[in-house]
C-alpha cells in the first residue's frame, strides 16, 4: 500500500540504516512488503572494475546466495544486460533488461533462479553510490505473482533520493568507524599505557597496556568513573591535575602537562604518569577540552624481540641475544658468565652488530635498539 504511512516508516527505516548498518535488512523487509517482493537487495557496483559489494539482501536462501557471491552473478543476464545502462535514477523491469524466452534458456535461470521459489520477475532501480560507485536495488517475487507495474515503480522513485542520501552516510559513518578501529590498533601497539579523559574527567578510551593496568589495580584503578592512586597523597595530585588539564580553555593550552609518580602496591618501581591537556574539534567547530595521560612503567620489558632484529638488521642469532641483553643492561662480563662464551667473542659480534645497525657507541646501539622495541 503506497500511502503516507508506509513511506513515513520506510524512510524512518532507512535513516536508521544509514548510522546502523545492521538496519538494512529490516528496511528492505519492510521494503519488499510495501512493493509485493519476497526477496530484496541493495548492490554496489564499481563501473571501473565491474566489483560487487552486497550491502544487503533479504528473502533469498543463504545457501543461493553463497553460490550466487561465487560464480553466479557473472551469469546474472539481468545484471549483464544493465552493464551501460546504469543511469541513476532510473527504474527498470527484469523483463526489458532480459526478455522472458531468453531468460529461461540461460544458465542463470536453469542452473540458478529455477531452484528458487522467490525468483523469477524482477524491478529495481540504479542508485549514484558512494565514491563512484553505482547501487542498485533489486526486488524479486516467484512467476505465480506476475510482474511488477507502475505502481510499485512509483513508490521506488520516491524512495530513490533518500536511498542516495542515506548510502552516502551510511559510507561517512562506516569509514569513521574504521578509522577509529584502527586508530585504537595502532594506540594497542604503543609501549606506553595510555588514557583518554572526557569533559567530566572520566576515562573514555584506554589502549591495551592501560586496561592491564587498571584491571590489576598496579598503582592504577578507575573507582567511580574516575582514574585512581593507590595512595592518598598520590591521588590528590593525580586528581589536581586533571582537574586543570581538563578545565584548560583551548587558549590557554600552552604547556605541555605535568607530571606525578604513582606508587604501586606490589613493590616495583612508581609508574611515570604525564597528563596533558588534550582538545580536539566538534563538529559544530566547538572547542572540546579533554586530557590524555601517558603512563610509563620503568619496569617493563623493553628488549626487542628478535625476529625483529633479524628482519631489520640481518643479525644472526648470536648478535640477537647478545642485542636483547644488552637492550636489558647487562654487561658483557655478565653475559659472558651467563652464555659460557669470552667476552672477546662478545666484542666481536658487537662490532658486527654496530656495523649492521651504522651504530659506533654502546650508548648509542641500546638508543636504537630501544626504539625498535617501541615500535
């Protein structure tokens, strides 16, 4: 029923689709129900390279749809009929891409579409799509419900500019989300423990060496919704300075932070904690005041590991653990006690070691080599 309150729901649907991706399916159910289709899909084709990319699809048997992801659309004579014909905005009908005695002799059909109760007759319309590309809605019912008419058109084109609008949000939020996944990888891979704090002070986003700190209460806790000290003293500095780091109005973000030692119950060395203000722009171009702490950990294992010396160095497996150990603070006395071999044999390779790494001082090799461990 093509009415105003069946269109006000499908395009509450796709809105929603257009933030959550997950929505799309339960847009093109309701779609297909206001068209008379039993299955739907959304496709995106790049013209330049003729690739697919299924953005939804509803109705159709998953076990049909794998084989049609597979091998069967490069048979699709609906889809090869509309290579060139893609212009957006425009609707088409399954029987004038392909004529019906043509349809039932190819391979698509007799090999695909006839193991099917939900396709046979088919309508859509072609999309402008993202980047470039062209989207495509599809809709199909069996043969017994006959073809689809003007009416059913109609409804699509009303639809049709919303479906643009909402496929290019859909691609903004999407890329948004991955770069925050990655950003959160690469946060994941830092040697330091790191912390973001929002406006109200409270944590809001913490890499994987923060998160093993906190989860262990090591010096560190969030209690209440807010980052902790395991001492009193400790606690009321850590908390002054956030405090003035968040407050901090983006004019007057001069200096780069300060910072307090956090003791820690299990009697190792007191955690480095650096915080700064830290801001960045809404996007109404509103200054957000936040703070990021820096938490370092005297006591972690900083050596490089050595397939990593290997691959960037070429060193041999001596000249790796002779690195590592080094990397650690022992001497080469020490390590000589420790492999059984002569502090000569030691010198010899940490000669070879230099050369390899255009390094001439053993203050400046540990330099390099703690470096590559951060990384």
């Amino acid at each position: 029923m093509h009415d105003k309150r069946s269109l006000s729901a499908l395009l509450e649907l796709l809105y929603t689709a257009a933030t959550d991706s997950a929505v799309w399916d339960q847009f093109l159910e309701q779609y297909g129900k206001t068209v008379g289709a039993q299955s739907n899909g959304i496709i995106l084709q790049n013209p330049k390279d003729k690739s697919l990319g299924v953005t939804a699809f509803t109705g159709v048997d998953p076990a049909l749809q794998h084989v049609y992801n597979n091998y069967y659309w490069q048979t699709d004579e609906w889809f090869k009929a509309s290579q060139g014909r893609m212009s957006p905005g425009s609707v088409f009908y399954g029987e004038e891409l392909c004529p019906e005695s043509k349809l039932l002799g190819s391979e698509f059909y007799n090999d695909y579409l006839r193991y099917s109760d939900t396709m046979f007759h088919q309508f859509g319309g072609f999309i402008a799509g993202p980047g470039g590309t062209v989207a495509v809605i599809s809709s199909l019912r069996n043969r017994r419900r006959g073809a689809f008419g003007a009416r059913h058109a109609n409804i699509l084109q009303t639809l049709m500019p919303h479906l643009e609008r909402a496929l290019a949000i859909n691609q903004q939020v999407n890329n948004l989300e991955r770069k925050g996944r990655l950003l959160e990888a690469a946060l994941d891979f830092l040697p330091t423990a790191v912390v973001f704090l929002d406006v109200a002070g409270a944590p809001c986003l913490l890499n994987r060496k923060a998160l093993a700190l906190v989860e262990k209460s090591d010096g560190l806790s969030i209690k209440s919704n807010k980052l902790c000290a395991t001492q009193d003293s400790e606690n009321t500095k850590l908390a002054a300075l956030i405090k003035s780091a968040v407050a901090c109005a983006p004019d007057q973000i001069k200096s780069v932070g300060s910072a307090v030692l956090v003791s820690r119950p299990n009697g190792r060395r007191a955690l480095s904690v650096f915080v700064t203000p830290f801001r960045i722009e809404s996007g109404y171009g509103i200054a957000k005041p936040v703070a990021a702490l820096f938490i370092t950990d005297p006591d972690q294992d900083t050596a490089p590991r050595w397939d990593v010396l290997s691959g960037t160095y070429k060193l041999t497996a001596a000249e790796c653990r002779l690195a590592v150990h080094l990397a650690q603070g022992l001497s080469l006395k020490e390590m000589s006690d420790q492999f059984g071999v002569t502090v000569n044999t030691l010198r010899a390779q940490l000669q070879s070691i230099y050369g390899k790494t255009s390094t001439s001082r053993q203050a400046e090799l540990v330099h390099l080599l703690l470096q590559t461990a951060a990384r």
